[in-house]
C-alpha cells in the first residue's frame, strides 16, 4: 500500500482534512520558467563532457552497508578469518569475478560498472548515510539529527534543475524510512533547498514501530485514493474554498510564507487528485510474471515500483533495499547492517534477494530501452569490516574506508572495474573515490555540471558538490 501520510488514520484509510493539508509539505517544488530556461541552457553546456546524459536515476541504498569481500571485491587468497565462506565466479567480462552468491547478477556484469575505491573516514550511520546520500561530509562522526540546513540529497537537487512533469512527484524515497533514524534522515531531504523539495515518500503500510516487518501485502494505489465518503468533486469543491480564503488571507498580510504553503498544497492536492499519479504506484498493473521476475518480497517490489515510476516521468528514486528475514534481532530497516547472522542473513535472504532483484531490474530497464536513459547506482553508507567478528552466525562491523558501488546504465561506462583495494579489502590502494566524488560523478552522468552553484533558503550560493568526476567511469 502506498502512504503518502504517516498518521495511524492515514495509514487504516482514514485520511482527514487534516492529512490533507499536512500533505502540503511534501509537495515537489517547481521552477520559474525562466529559470527553468537557464538550467536547461546549463545541461545543454555539460552534454560535451558526457557523451549521453541520462534523465532518470535509480539510488538503489543499502542500508547498513554491504561487505565488498562477500559480493563484487572477493579476496580468496585473504585468511580465513576474512574471506570469509565464499568463493569468486567468473562473469560476462573476462577477468571481472564476483561472489558465487551473485549468479544473476554474474551473467549481466557487462551491464554495469564495480567502483571497487569507495572510501570516507566516517563509522556512523547517520554521519555516512548523510554524506552518501547528499555527497557532502556532515563535519563528524556523531549521531546527527536533521536541520533545516543539512546537504540536500541527490533527488532534491535533480526535483530543484530537471522537474518531472505537473503530474508526478520529481523524486521519490521508498519505503520511506531509513534506517533508525526516521524521516528526514540528515541530507535526505531538501536541506537547504527548502522542504518544497523533498522527495515524496512512499510509507510501508503499516506504521514501522508496530510492524516492522512486511506483511507481504504488494505496494498499490490505495491510500492515494480519497476516503469512501470524499468524493473527488468534493474535494476538489474543498480545494478551491481553502485556495480562496489561503489566498485572500496571503494578500492581506503580502505573507509569502503562506502563499508557498498554499502552492504546495496544490501540488500534493494535483498529485492525489490525478490519475496518471495513481497509475504510476499501481503496481497491482504490473503482470504476475514481472512480480515473480522481482520477487514476491519487499526488495523485489521496492525495485518493481522504480522501474514503474521512472517509466511514467519520475526523474529520481531512491530504493531502500529492505528485507524481511526471519529469527534475527535486525530490524528490517537496518538489515544491512549484519554485525551478527551475517553469513545466515547473507545466504538465506540478502544475497538470493539482491541478486534477484537487481538482476530483474537491469533485465527490465534494458527490454523496455529505459536503460539508455535511466542511471543505476547501487551503494549503502559504507562497507563491512574485513575481518570476522565472533558473534551468532559471524559478523562484519561498521568500515567505511574501503567498500564497492555499482553503476549501470546511461552517462557512465559499462562493463569495467574501477580501482582496486588491498588483499585483505581493508584499505584503497588505487582510484580512491570518496562520496564528494561520486555525487559529482552522478550529476555529471545526469548532464548537471558538478560545479553548479544554486542559492539556498536564504539566498546564499552553494555548490551542488565538492569533489571531482571519477576517472574512467562517465561514458
């Protein structure tokens, strides 16, 4: 089910006036034409240094980290105490092996690219997720909490230069929490762009405090849909009663603040009210054998629903690739993050899961021709420790100096390894790229200019990313 709220009510169907008009803030901002003008005279400039710019993306976040050793950075030779229990097998590309657990995604390693140089200094969550995902460092190691002048991540600042048509959201978070740290996570929102471009986010369909497991019910349109006795001509009757009062009142006071509420009121009332909207989280449009390609669990219907909604318009998704495993102390939230059950998590469910889904996901966007307009990066906040820890099943703990990403599909190169670590993959010792890297190495995949400069909230000039392309990787 697909919430656009996060009131108990909200999510058993019961949306009030109230959700309605809270909906507001998670309206996806547009631009002035002129403007719009400009940034588009700006992408045109950046297509000499990206030979096919994409217009989508897919983020496809692994949240918690995944370990390099036991998917794309094997290390047979390393010992015992590190290698772990898997072993390398030969893909499409000659000379490019990764984990046996990973047959699917083994066949297709012509489709993508492994940057196996990742690498930042952090050892937190909240401090890693908030440099992965907003390709700015948060100054510290610490358990940081939202503010209103976080990085914007990734999605916002594609929602603030390429908007999506009137119809949809620019960018979309789903499922909507990540982590433990709630929504906004630090630099998963808007920042300093405002909240005008926050990603919209895709709740579970239960409330993660009651129920944090899936309880295998398909994501669907019903909650974009209006109480049994609203009626579309009712609300939209109630829509233009509260623009004109929002309007008459903003007039009097000359109050900008409430006519931006207002406008995003209306984006989030066009969004509910409009059917190609509906359509594009309706995965119940989708035929039984594209469930079953993806898989019938979240991680599977997670990447389903992206691919659907880059399809319809939508420019940017961030994936939350959770799980549901079962007899683990892990929420699934933090799946990720095996600091125990690691090898059980790893063959029962993550791995089978990821390389299903994954695989299906590139298969997909390749038969439908969206994979030459669609870029696809596939990372968590950091790595996993080389060496095995001693608790239930091993364990692997928190590394970010050295761990793998995954990038496919249009703006970047295909079928190559970029950078290398050392025998225990511990440490880089070629091509280092640290998330200020890879957030411009994305922009510039999208045909944004890494060094563009947009004003934030108020009004001071900031640069969408600090580092340098990633050699060898844009197309």
């Amino acid at each position: 089910m697909i919430t656009l709220f996060d009131t108990p009510s909200a999510i058993h169907g019961d949306v009030s006036r109230r959700d309605l008009l809270r909906a507001g803030w998670i309206g996806v901002g547009g631009l002035a034409l002129s403007n719009a003008l400009q940034l588009e005279s700006v992408r045109r400039a950046v297509a000499a240094r990206v030979q096919r710019p994409a217009r989508n993306c897919i983020f496809m976040f692994l949240n918690g980290g995944q370990a390099q050793m036991d998917t794309f950075d094997m290390k047979p030779d390393a010992p015992a105490g590190i290698r772990g229990p898997y072993h390398p097998i030969a893909t499409s590309v000659p000379g490019t092996q990764v984990s046996n657990m990973l047959p699917r995604l083994a066949r297709l390693a012509d489709r993508y690219t492994i940057l196996r140089s990742a690498s930042h200094p952090l050892s937190g969550h909240n401090s890693s997720a908030a440099y992965v995902l907003s390709g700015h460092t948060p100054g510290g190691d610490s358990r940081i909490q939202p503010t209103a002048m976080d990085h914007p991540t990734y999605g916002s600042v594609v929602s603030r230069i390429m908007p999506a048509p009137t119809h949809l959201p620019s960018s979309v978070l789903t499922p909507r929490l990540l982590f433990d740290m709630g929504f906004p996570t630090p630099s998963a929102g808007g920042g300093w762009l405002g909240h005008r471009y926050d990603p919209f986010p895709v709740a579970r369909n239960r409330m993660m405090s009651k129920a944090p497991a899936w309880d295998g019910k398909l994501p669907g349109p019903r909650s974009l849909a209006l109480p049994g006795d609203v009626s579309y001509a009712r609300l939209s009757s109630r829509r233009n009663l509260l623009g004109s009062l929002d309007g008459a009142f903003a007039a009097a006071r000359d109050d900008a603040s409430a006519r931006t509420l207002q406008a995003h009121q209306d984006k989030a009332l066009d969004l509910i009210l409009s059917p190609k909207c509906q359509a594009a989280f309706d995965l119940s449009q989708e035929p039984a054998a594209a469930h079953d390609r993806y898989g019938r669990f979240e991680m599977g219907q997670v990447l389903l629903l992206a691919r659907r909604l880059v399809e319809s318009g939508v420019r940017f998704v961030t994936a939350n690739a959770v799980s549901n495993p079962k007899n683990t102390r892990l929420s699934s939230f933090q799946i990720w993050d095996t600091h125990f059950d690691h090898f059980r998590l790893y063959n029962e469910t993550l791995l089978p899961e990821f390389d299903q889904s994954l695989s299906a996901l590139l298969e997909d966007l390749g038969t439908r021709g969206l994979l030459e307009e669609t870029l696809v990066i596939v990372m968590g906040e950091m790595g996993r420790t080389p060496t095995i820890n001693k608790a239930k099943d091993g364990g692997r703990d928190h590394w970010g100096r050295a761990y793998s990403v995954l990038w496919a599909g249009c703006g970047v190169r295909n079928g190559v390894v970029i950078g290398a670590t050392d025998r225990n993959a511990a440490e880089v010792i070629d091509a280092k790229a640290s998330p200020d890297d890879i957030a411009a190495t994305l922009y510039e995949a999208l045909g944004i200019p890494h060094d563009t400069v947009l004003d934030d909230i108020a009004g001071r000039p900031r640069r969408i990313a600090e580092g340098s392309p990633i050699e060898g990787l844009l197309a």
